[in-house]
C-alpha cells in the first residue's frame, strides 16, 4: 500500500491542529463577540471590500488560505477553480446541475444555500430573531402595509456562511415590483451576536425585495448584509447597493424571473429573510440549525389566498 510522504501528514497535521485552535477560541462566546462586532465594523468592511478586489494571484491565494482555516470551504462544485481576486472566490458561480431546482409548484424553494435560522409564524406583528429575542416586523420591513400583509404568515430566517455559495435566487415564478433599500450598520450575524444584540436585522443594512406569484399572492425577500459583506448585487437594478449608496431608496421594478433564477449575490455570506402570506407553510424537514441548499423546498404555498 502506498505511503504518503512524512512532510505531507506533518502539513496535515499541522492545518488540522490550526483549525482545532481557531475552532476552540472562535467557539468562546465573549471573545467571538469581541472580535467581531466590538470594532470599526462599517471601515473594516471597506477595507475588505477593497482587499477583495486586489487582483494579485499571491494575494488571492494567501487570503483564501487563511479563509480556509477559518471555514470549511469547499471549491469542488464551483464552475472555476481560478481565481484572479478573493471577491470572485466569494461570489463564485455554480457547476451547471450541481443545485436540482425542484419542480413541484406548490412549493417555494430555499432561495440560497444556508443554515434555518429563527422561522415559523408572524405573531402579532413580530418575528423571532432568536429564542427569546422577538423583533418588530415594522422595524425590519418599514411598510406598515406589509407588517398586516403578513400577519399569521410565515417566515424563514436562512443564514449563509462565509464558506458558502453566496449567489441567491428566486423561489418560484414571480414579477419583482419593488426593492427599497435600507442602509444601516454591519453587525455580525452569527448566532452569538443574534442573542446579543436586539433587533439586530433591523439595525442592519439590508434591501425589502417585494415579488408578485402567478396567484398575486406577496412574496418578500430581505438580504440583510453584514461584517465585511456589506455589498449586495441585484441582477435586475443596474447599481451596486453598498454602504455608500445613497438612493433613491425606493426602486420601482418590472422583472419577471423563472423559479431558480439567479437574482443577485451577496459579496461574503449573510442571511436572507423570506416572508409568505397567512395559509403557508413551513416545508417537511425545515427547521431551525438544519441545513438547507438553494433549489429544495422550503414552504408550501397551494393554500394561500391572493391578495
């Protein structure tokens, strides 16, 4: 039986006892949160957004590494595995058919690869950021219109992870009518900043995307962005919505989009909120801490009434 040589385990050994180090402190609560939010988060994210973009092959591959000991980044399905700068890394496409788009229409699907955060009903105007922590729907959409729109509906709170494919994209037919954009700060979303910090969504950057279905039923995505990923891309407006984007704040649209097509990406990982009217569902197999990939279905929505 083949051998490895020496050199390579002591490597092997070497990453693995790294990661199991960074792990372990990224693991405590205090320091996690310290290092993460308790500094110049909105100039840090430029900085990034900056470093990202430098087209250096030297660069990109000693980012990329560090990224990987931090994550548990997996290039094998992206469509290119070169890359000239770390924000193609970040928003890298897909291989074609490596995320099955599922057919069955009285579903919507999982616009993003993601982790189930925080989902269930709209009680009472108000959604749960984590246990315990409830939030003003009011707060996070800023329509007062939408917050009765989707009382008794349901929501799904679908966090992506620096590691993750960062493209996000529409749960089913639909017409996209309006984004309105929000600018606010970049606190980080992780699951300890969440029981940390009140209304956090809310304080965060963020864009309301509104989308009409066949049945004229509402359907809203909000990318909420974050630490270092403070940038988002919508493949329907022809600007970049990033910390120094300063209207107009309302965008009007008429874009018709095909379930599973691409509507924009986020320039790191995030979450994205979707929100359905009174009569949906929450699909078999989501729930909160469970994994889910873009193209599987994430509501049931057959019973749904239009608006």
């Amino acid at each position: 039986m083949a051998c490895r040589p020496r050199t390579v385990l002591q490597a092997n050994d070497t990453e693995m006892t790294a990661k199991s180090l960074i792990a372990r402190l990224v693991q405590q609560e205090d320091l996690n949160f310290l290092l993460t939010n308790r500094i110049p988060r909105s100039l840090l994210t430029r900085l990034m957004g900056r470093l990202s973009r430098v087209e250096q092959p030297w660069v990109c591959k000693a980012c990329i590494a560090l990224w990987r000991l931090f994550s548990d980044l997996d290039l094998s399905e992206a469509k290119y595995t070169r890359f000239k700068s770390v924000h193609e890394c970040f928003t890298r496409e897909l291989k074609q058919g490596a995320r099955p788009i599922d057919a069955d229409p009285r579903y919507l699907i999982s616009p993003c690869d993601a982790l189930v955060g925080a989902c269930g009903r709209v009680e009472q105007g108000t959604v749960l950021q984590a246990k315990g922590f409830p939030y003003p729907l009011m707060d996070l959409l800023g329509d007062s219109e939408l917050v009765r729109y989707y009382q008794d509906g349901q929501y799904a709170t679908l966090r992506l992870t620096s590691s993750m494919y960062h493209r996000f994209h529409a749960p089913a037919d639909c017409r996209v009518e309006q984004v309105n954009y929000i600018s606010g700060d970049t606190w980080n979303v992780n699951p300890i900043a969440l029981k940390r910090v009140e209304r956090l969504f809310c304080k965060n950057e963020r864009a309301v995307i509104r989308c009409r279905l066949p049945g004229g039923a509402v359907l809203t995505l909000v990318p909420v962005a974050a630490i270092l990923v403070a940038s988002m891309r919508l493949r329907f407006l022809d600007v970049l919505l990033h910390l120094r984007y300063r209207g107009p704040n309302v965008i009007p649209c008429d874009v018709s989009l095909r379930r599973g097509e691409e509507m924009g990406w986020f320039e790191h990982g995030s979450t994205i909120i979707v929100f359905a009217p009174r009569g949906a569902a929450l699909s078999d197999g989501v729930l909160e801490g469970g994994r889910i990939q873009m193209g599987r279905p994430l509501m049931r929505i057959d019973q749904i009434g239009a608006v």
